[in-house]
C-alpha cells in the first residue's frame, strides 16, 4: 500500500517536473548566479556586492537570448548613467540641501526621457541616481570611486548571470518558441474540434473566447521567443533555425480557424445543403483538431509532421460536396446573402487546408535542422 502511495507520488512529480521543467530550471540558474555573484564580490572585496547579485538576478532570463539581450541593456545604462552621474556630481559642488536637489533633477530628468525614448536604456536613470546619492548615504568615498565601483559591481553580475544562463540547463529562445508554438496547436486543436454548424449555448461560447485569447497570449509569447532566438544566432550562440515563418503560419491558421467558425455558426443555410454539408463540416473539425495536437507533438520532439491522410480525405470530401451542390444548382434561389455565405465557406475551407500543409512543411524543417 505504502509501495503503490509512493509510486503515484514519484509519478506525479516527474510529471509536474516535465511540465514546469523550464520554470525549475531557471529557479535554479537565479539561486546559482545569486550564490556565485556574492560569493566573487566578497572575493574580490568589492565595496557593495549588493549591486552584483542584484545585476546577476536581472540578467539570468528565461532565454540564453534573453539573458544576452538584458546583459547588454543593463551594462549600457550603467555605464552611461555612472559616466553622466558621476560628471554631475564632479562638477556641480551639491554640499547645500538646494545644490543636492538641483543635482538630482539634473541627474533624473534627462535620463528619464532618454528611458522614455529608448526602453532598452530604462536603468540609465537609476544608475545616475546612484552615483550622485550613494557617497553622502553610505559615507563612502567621492563620486568617482563610486563610479568605477559600481560600474566594477555590475560588470562581475553581468558576467556571473550570462554564464550561468548559458552553462547551466540553457533554453534556447528557438526552443521555448517550439514550445510556445506546440500550446497554439493544442489550442487550435480544440477550437477546431468544435467545428459544429447549430446553435452554441452562452458556456460554449465563453469558453471559446477564452480559447481564443489564449492563442493570442501564446503568439505573443512565440513571438518573443523567435526575436531571443534570432539574437541568440546573430551572436553566434545558436544555429536553430528561425521560427518566425512558423509563428506566421500559426497566426494565419488562427485567422482561418476563427473565420470558419463564424461562417457555419451563423445563419444556417437552407435544406437540403446544410444537412448534406454537416458530416462534411464535422468530419473536417474532427480529422483537423487531430492532426494540429499530433503536429505539436511531432514539431516539440523534432520529429516529420505526422500524417495528413484523413485529414487530406476530409477537405477532399467537403469540396467535392460543395462542388455538387453548385452543379445541382442548388445555389440558385438563395439570398445574396446565403450565396456570399456559401462561398466564403468554401475559400475559408481552401484556405485552412493550404495553411494546414504549410504547417506540416514548417515542421519538416524544423525536424530535418536537427
């Protein structure tokens, strides 16, 4: 009895270990660059190792790209905030309670609207602020022995920070993008499995606008991802391929799946083309929603797309439906509405398929990168 608690208890954290393998392990490169930035500091005897864990913490990102990106951010503001705050102070005498107020709006305002201006640089300010405050808070030394040190502080926290988010359990920002990407296909998946003509009642209804403002969020994390991946290869630190024609083949399935949607929710057309229709709808929903799950699993393990038969079968069977109908003529009495209905229907369904096969020629090349 013990023995099987036990075992169900080691099954579930290894699963919740898979599902939150990239949030544990950047849990663990944060503590590590903590430990290891204070640890130096006080090697070195650095007056302020606050500053080095602090900067270590800032840079150890999700992404090595990420981590590349904000290394570079933060030590451009430090160096550019400590150099402008460390001139001010030099050259304006702020000994009065007046001068020191001056000195500050001086050291705050500029830097503040080039942080506004370039969000890149959004530590400059808080860099100057330092240099001109820190000798009279802490009774330390003058402006320009604060500067070199603070500027020595950071420089040892971006160092020990980078390293750990490139040394110790790296995620490339192309890899969590294909992880990103995988969650827009599940979600996908479920959308287009509900691809139901008829009535939807108000619950259904929500939970699809929850659907779909999760596709949104995951894009634009995919989104993110695929520029920290391509700052990654344009530093030589990744040849992964680049993401982003897959993050645009996501975007228009999501356009596709919506339309469609929205096209057989509407008004129903009349008999007999909506009854002959719905199995051709249904099935395509069906084989649609199963190929983007198994295609989020093929393109996460680097594997080839999965096979498209059925669902090649079901377009296949919905077009030929659509084509007979036109040939029966059964599209000859309807409004002008019902026929601009009918064909928007079937370029949606175009659409969705000629996307659907992009997808699986995305997924391909990501396998065949390896």
């Amino acid at each position: 009895m013990i023995l099987s608690r036990l075992e169900v208890l080691r099954r579930w954290l290894r699963a919740r270990t898979r599902a939150y393998r990239v949030q544990l392990a950047l849990t663990l490169r944060m503590t590590l660059a903590a430990i290891l930035s204070l640890i130096l500091a006080q090697a070195l005897d650095l007056p302020l190792p606050l500053w080095t864990v602090l900067t270590a913490l800032i840079v150890t990102q999700m992404s090595v790209g990420r981590s590349l990106k904000a290394s570079i951010d933060y030590m451009l503001s430090t160096v550019a905030g400590t150099i402008y705050g460390g001139a001010l102070a030099i050259l304006i005498p702020h000994q009065s309670e007046w001068s020191l107020l001056l000195v500050l709006f001086l050291a705050v305002a500029p830097l503040a609207l080039l942080a506004a201006l370039k969000r890149n640089l959004n530590a400059v300010p808080v860099a100057s602020i330092i240099i001109v405050l820190m000798p009279a808070i802490a009774h330390t030394s003058g402006p320009f022995d604060t500067a070199v040190y603070r500027v020595l502080e950071v420089s040892l926290g971006v160092i020990v920070g980078f390293l750990v988010s490139f040394l110790v359990l790296p995620a490339g920002g192309h890899r969590l993008a294909r992880q990103e990407a995988a969650r827009v296909l599940d979600l996908l998946a479920k959308v287009l499995a509900r691809l139901l003509p008829g009535p939807m009642a108000d619950v259904e209804a929500e939970e699809l606008r929850q659907l779909y403002d999760r596709i949104g969020q995951a894009l634009g994390d995919l989104t993110v991802s695929a520029t920290e991946g391509e700052h990654e290869r344009s530093a030589g630190l990744s040849a992964e391929p680049d993401v982003r024609p897959l993050r645009q083949t996501l975007a228009r399935l999501r356009h596709d799946v919506i339309t469609l949607r929205r096209i057989v929710r509407g008004e129903s057309l009349p008999e007999p083309l909506q009854s002959r229709l719905t199995p051709k709808l249904v099935e395509v929903g069906r084989a649609g929603g199963e190929y983007l799950r198994a295609a989020g699993i093929e393109l996460l393990a680097r594997r080839l797309p999965p096979s498209a038969d059925r669902l090649e079968a079901a377009f296949v069977a919905a077009a030929a439906e659509i084509a007979a109908q036109r040939g029966e003529g059964l599209t000859r009495g309807l409004s002008d509405d019902m026929v601009g209905r009918f064909f928007a229907l079937s370029f949606a369904l175009e659409q969705l398929r000629q996307n659907l096969r992009q997808l699986g020629r995305e997924i391909e090349r990501s396998a065949r990168a390896q």
